[in-house]
C-alpha cells in the first residue's frame, strides 16, 4: 500500500486500512450472528466491535493530523482516476 514518500504516512494510511478492513469482518460477522438468532454472542462480538470503532477513529484522526501538519498526499492510484 505505500505510495508515499513519507513513512509515518504510509504507516498511518496502513494502519487506517487495518482498521477498516478489520471493521467489515466485524460487522459481517455479527450480522451473520444475528441472522443465526445466538443474541449472547451477538452482544459479545458487539463489544468488541464497539473497541474497533474506537481503534479507526483513533488512526483516522492521527491520519488526518498527520496530512494536515505535514502536507503529505498519496501518489494518486491510476486504477481508480476516472480517464476524461
């Protein structure tokens, strides 16, 4: 994933990814849970997902101040720049 010159952005964009990504499996799986109707470890995984939560806002926001005090941007991705 790095595309940066800067290795605390591309530390903090991974660490943002993580998260993310470790959200949706989390999120999956407790709708998979409530779907099957086992409401005790339905709420169990909930507070889990709960600390996740917590976990992305914390990289986002250092992410975020990351670029801001720096000035840092990503090398644009061509597989997702729109072609005119």
């Amino acid at each position: 994933m790095p595309n940066n010159n800067c290795p605390e952005y591309d530390r903090l964009e991974t660490e943002v990814d993580e998260n993310l990504s470790q959200l949706k499996e989390l999120t999956t799986l407790q709708l998979e849970i409530f779907r099957s109707k086992n409401y005790n470890r339905f709420m169990r995984l909930d507070k889990e997902l709960e600390l996740a939560v917590g976990e992305k806002e914390r990289s986002i926001g250092a992410f975020k101040e990351h670029v801001k005090q720096h000035q840092c941007q990503p090398v644009p991705d061509t597989k997702f720049t729109e072609s005119k």
